[in-house]
C-alpha cells in the first residue's frame, strides 16, 4: 500500500474527527450536559447497565475522574446508581428517561448535520463511504479484541 495514501487517509479522518467532535459540542451546548458526560450517557445507552469500572475503561479516564462524572450526572437526574440483584456488593450506572431523550435528541441532531453534508453526494456514493466505513471499523474492533 502506498504510504502517501495511508497518510491522506489518517489526516482526512483526524479533520473530519475534529468537525464531527466540534459540531457535537456546538449542539451539547443546549443541554444541560458536557462532553465527557454526552460520552458517558452513550456508553450506557449502547452498553446497557455499566459499573462504574467498567465506564472508566470505556472512556479511558480514572476511575475517581468517572465517580465524580457519574455524581454529577446522577444529580442531574441523567442516571441513577442501582445495586446489581445478583450481587449487592456490585453498584451498577442505570440510564434514566432524561439521559435517554438528550442522547436520542443530540445524534438526531449529528445526524442531520451529516444529512446536509451528504446532500452533494449520489446515493451509490453514500451506500460506498457506508460500506467502507462499516468495514473500516469493523477490522479496527477485531484487530482490537486481538491486541486485548
């Protein structure tokens, strides 16, 4: 593979990173959440139920950096803790209604920012870019279940 492309390929998926990243921010700024937390409500939206240990993996921060996210939240009324029925010793992250409808309003949002964007593209264009980008992704997530 040529190295050139390779590079071509990273910056353009770093630019476009940074736009969607920046775009997402502009929109959290009508809701009463920040960044860190709009991630966090998504990881439990697409996750289910997490400890708090396992949201610090997921988004990569200390676990007392992921406490003091969660109370904040939790004051929020975005989430609620929930002792694990199995195991009392075990607090599991809970995503309530109002955490559930800023996500959904949020990417609806995203969403329709890339709606706009893809306006200039032909339909075989955007099946093309969803297809690679589909397969993209899905060899970075097996090439990271490989590394773990």
């Amino acid at each position: 593979m040529d190295l050139q492309v390779i590079a071509e390929l990273e910056k353009n998926i770093r630019y476009i990173n940074h736009i969607v990243k920046q775009r997402g921010r502009e929109i959290l700024d009508h809701y009463p959440i920040t960044p860190p937390q709009f991630v966090a409500l998504q990881w439990l939206s697409d996750s289910g139920d997490l400890t708090i240990g396992e949201l610090s993996k997921k988004m990569y921060l200390a676990f007392s950096t992921t406490t003091d996210l969660v109370d904040r939240m939790e004051k929020n009324e975005l989430i609620e803790r929930v002792r694990d029925p199995k195991d009392r010793r075990v607090v599991r992250i809970h995503l309530l209604e109002k955490g559930k409808e800023i996500i959904a309003e949020v990417i609806e949002k995203r969403q329709l920012y890339l709606k706009e964007i893809l306006q200039e593209f032909s339909t075989d264009e955007v099946n093309d870019l969803r297809s690679s980008l589909t397969q993209l992704f899905e060899e970075m997530k097996t090439h990271e279940e490989e590394q773990q």
